[in-house]
C-alpha cells in the first residue's frame, strides 16, 4: 500500500522517508489545510530526499473558487515545480456550485504533463462525487485525496470504498489517518492512505505576549485581498 506523507517542512520530510513512507506531499500551513510552500523549501527536500516530492499547489487557505490572479499564480508554481525537478503536484479548482471546475483543471493537468497529478480535498466539497470521478478521469488525473465526503476518512469509509470500486482512478484516503485506522482502508481495497502524523515541538513560554496568529483571517467561504478604498485612504492620511 502506498503510504503518503503530507509534510510541512523539512524535518516533516525526513521524517517521511525515514519511516518508510513512499513520498511527500510536500506544503505549508495545515492548519488552512495547506498551501503552496516555498521555493527554498522544495528545493532542499527535492535535493535531500530519495522518495517522490509530489507540491501542493493551492495559493491561499479558503475555498477553491479563484480569481484569474490566483489561477495564474497557481500555472505559475506548476512551472516552477517542474523546474525543479518534483514528481508530482497536488491541485483542483471548483466551481461555485461545487462541481469541477472542468476547464480550469484541465488546464492544470495539461500544463502537469509528465508528472503526476493529484486532485486534493477540494474533491470533497463536489456535489455529484461520482460524476466528478468520471470527469477528473476524463481529463487525466490520476489520484484524487479524499476523506469520503466526511470530517475524516474513517467517517467516510463506505464512500470510498464505492468510489474505488467504480472507477480506476487511485482513491487515497486522507484526513485523520492514524495508527489505530490505517489498516482499514487496505481492508477495503485502497492501494494508497495520505497522513501527517503531526506532533508538537519546541515549545516556548508565551505567557504575557500578543498573539501573532489572526483569527480573523481563518475565513473559509470568502476570499482576503488588500482592499484598495482602504489603502488609499491610509497612503492619503500620510502622504
């Protein structure tokens, strides 16, 4: 059974292939779910590791509906990807009535040529999930990481079992995968799992000082961008 390491650093990702894992999913931030790491980042676990680095191609935390900037930026990373010399990328773009955004990824898949293509967890916003499987195959992906349409994939379980059954895309369970579940989804017939295995470390006392993180950025069903009505009135009230 493949085994997938969704890392968040290069520690995470020598850790991975320490352990035995079969690749990396390589990005920042999970506490959005991930997003795009850096180019220092994949370059020293592309050059380090001898597992597959598969990149995480997602340019903000949030929905998967983006503006043409953020999709540009998005075929941006893929190529940069390439560059460097990953095995993989992981992406997916939706519409906003949940369905595959069909032409935008596509466009992703194409312009992934030669490397294989994942279809994230974006799969488990879709409406129809087994019309959107038959599209994501329509247009090449190979894989696609989900949680069965449910908080964690022991939850969705039977869903992805069906799923698999009905199509020969790879269906690799991800989210909340752990030692106690792992071999449950072998069981049922998956040939791949996606975890972290995340731990906390280095800690610090922080009592008496300001936190650093925003929560009101943690905002899923809009989308943050400098407003320019607000910088204007600051670059006015100084300049």
């Amino acid at each position: 059974m493949l085994i997938e390491v969704c890392a968040n650093s290069l520690a995470s990702a020598r850790h991975a292939e320490r352990a035995g894992a079969d690749r990396v999913e390589l990005c920042s931030e999970l506490g959005v779910g991930g997003v795009t790491p850096s180019i220092g980042l994949i370059q020293l676990v592309k050059g380090e590791l001898n597992i597959p680095v598969h990149v995480l191609i997602r340019p903000r935390g949030g929905h998967f509906m983006y503006f043409d900037a953020e999709f540009e930026v998005m075929k941006a990373d893929i190529l940069a990807c390439k560059e460097l010399g990953v095995d993989g990328v992981v992406a997916g773009v939706l519409r906003d009535d949940f369905s595959i955004d069909v032409k935008r990824t596509k466009a992703l898949v194409e312009l992934s040529q030669g490397i294989h293509f994942t279809f994230h967890r974006a799969f488990d916003w879709v409406a129809k999930p087994l019309e959107a499987i038959k599209q994501l195959e329509d247009i090449g992906v190979q894989t696609i990481l989900t949680s069965g349409a449910k908080s964690s994939s022991e939850e969705g379980i039977l869903n992805l079992k069906v799923w698999q059954q009905r199509s020969k895309i790879t269906i690799m369970a991800g989210g909340g995968v752990s030692p106690s579940n792992a071999s449950k989804f072998k069981e049922i017939g998956l040939s791949a799992i996606h975890c972290s295995g995340t731990s906390f470390e280095n800690p610090l006392d922080l009592e008496g000082k300001i936190s650093m993180n925003s929560s009101k950025h943690l905002v899923e069903d809009k989308v943050a961008v400098s407003n320019l009505d607000i910088l204007n009135s600051i670059v006015r009230a100084v300049k």
